[in-house]
C-alpha cells in the first residue's frame, strides 16, 4: 500500500483562493485572470476605490484563478509585453470581463438601478405639480423604457443619462437651483446681460458696497455655463455658490436637502416642525424639505 505525506503541498505553479471575484481576459488565445475581492471592481473602475490592494487578492496573474494554475512568464510577455504582474493585473482590471454568475448579475442590476432611481429622484420634479417623483415610480419606469445600465459608468453619469429618456414616457423635469452670484461691480456689468440669459428667476440683485450679489434660480444644465461665465469675467474674484436645489409650488418652498443635511436636521430637532410665516426674501410660505436617500418628507 502507498502512503502519503499528511501535508500535501500546492504545486509551485498553483496558488489556491476563496471567495474571489474573477476578472478575465483572453489575448493571443490565451484566458489571463485575476483575483479580486468581491464589490471592489465596479468601484475601481467607477474611480470610487483608488488603492488597487483593496481590489486585488493577489498581484498574481492566473491562466485559471479557480484551480489555481499561474499563468506561464513567456505567455505573459508575449501577450502584453512585459512580465511586470502588477501592471497586467491593471490592464486586466480596466479591459477585462468580470465573471459573475446569473445571480449576482441579477441582484447587482437591480441594487444599481435602485440607485440610479434614488439619484433621479433627487434631481427631478413633475413640472406641471411641482412635485418630487417617487424613486419607485422612477424604477418602474426605467424597467419599462428598458433603460440598460452599464458597469463601467457611475451610478451619477446613469442617472443624467436616463433623465431625457424618461421624458419620453413621464412628466419629468429637472428641479431648479438656487445659486449665489458675487462679482466687482466692474467686472459684473460687463457680464451682466450673460447672467441674465442663464436665470430662471432672479430672487435677490444687490449693487451694494462695490459689486453685485444675486441670488437666482437656474436649471442644473445651466450650471456649467454659468461657472465658466463667472470665472472668465469675474477674473479671479468672482464667486459661484450652489445654494439648494429647489422649487416652489402654492406657495410652499420645496428644497431637496443632502443625507448630511439630514442628519444635521435631526441633530438639531428641526425634522418634525413646521414653520408658518415670512419666508427669504419677503415671501410668505412654509418651507418642505425633502431628503433623497431615503425619499422621506422633513418639516421645517
């Protein structure tokens, strides 16, 4: 009878590894693969994630990850041109398939088409209403436009992307924001009559103390113009801020706040009352804030 060793070894060519999230390429008719920890290559590739030692398991380069076997030195050179591992890893991590069974593609597709609702629903109103749009309606909505989701592009790019489909199908409209304006009084009379042309609705223009504050609302593809305006002419001293996004309905001051501004809200006891009276700038109204993530009504 043969006996053997109580301590069977791992070939030298074969590197054995769990629970791994396998990312492949083929290149002169060859499988290269590497391993990665689970939910770190969207990241990565997203930019979310920048140290490639919370992707990658190994820097080891595999002909095949689950039965271990490292690939061949020579078919490495001959396929990238180089023998340095860490930086195939990179190509492959970049260029290459990710390997996800039936499953997970399923339950990752909708985890990341809720998110891409949440987003829209934090953008957007219904323009004859005024209203914010359930992130449910918006889900089902992009289910039914069959709206496809791609791994390599944020959930944010997704989300801007989908909004001027959805306006094919659904009263969808991007909420306003309210910007503060501030300029010399040289420089903002020369860029004056551009200001204008990128504003909805001017709430505040004040020529006071040397210069010019306004305040106004504008729509969010404005935005990118009118930053580019103010750095131009303002010449190094001019100034955009991003007040709130907002809209106004009936008289009631819809504002979407951020998750931070959330929970400074609650820190501060101000998610359960509603104030009656003179609101900004004269106008009598309440103020309704509403958080995005999840989508829950503050009354402020």
């Amino acid at each position: 009878m043969i006996q053997m060793s109580k301590n069977i070894k791992t070939p030298t060519n074969q590197k054995l590894l769990t629970n791994v999230a396998v990312v492949r390429m083929k290149k002169i008719g060859k499988r290269f693969e590497i391993a990665c920890y689970k939910n770190k290559v969207v990241n990565w590739r997203n930019k979310t994630e920048k140290d490639i030692d919370e992707v990658l398991q190994t820097h080891t380069v595999f002909s095949n990850v689950s039965k271990g076997q490292v690939a061949k030195k020579d078919e490495l050179m001959a396929a990238f041109g180089t023998e340095d591992q860490l930086e195939i890893c990179k190509i492959i991590l970049e260029k290459g398939d990710l390997q996800v069974s039936d499953k997970e593609r399923a339950a990752a597709t909708d985890q990341s088409l809720k998110e891409v609702s949440q987003l829209i629903a934090s953008m957007v109103v219904n323009p004859e209403t005024k209203r914010p749009i359930p992130p449910a309606m918006i889900d089902k909505a992009l289910q039914e436009i069959h709206f496809s989701l791609k791994p390599n592009r944020s959930a944010k790019q997704q989300a801007l992307e989908a909004i001027p489909k959805l306006r094919e199908t659904m009263k969808i409209d991007r909420a306003k924001m309210r910007i503060r304006v501030s300029m010399p009084s040289k420089e903002a009379k020369q860029a004056h009559g551009r200001l204008k042309t990128l504003v909805e609705e001017t709430e505040v223009e004040d020529w006071a103390e040397g210069g010019l504050e306004m305040v106004a609302l504008i729509e969010p593809g404005n935005f990118r113009e009118l930053d580019d305006l103010v750095r131009k002419e303002g010449k190094g001293h001019g100034r955009l801020e991003i007040l709130s996004l907002k809209d106004v309905v009936d008289g009631i001051e819809i504002v979407f706040v951020s998750p931070f501004e959330e929970i400074c809200l609650n820190v501060f006891g101000l998610n359960d009352r509603l104030l009656l009276g003179s609101g900004s700038h004269g106008r009598n109204h309440s103020r309704l804030l509403f958080s995005s993530f999840p989508f829950i009504v503050l009354l402020q």
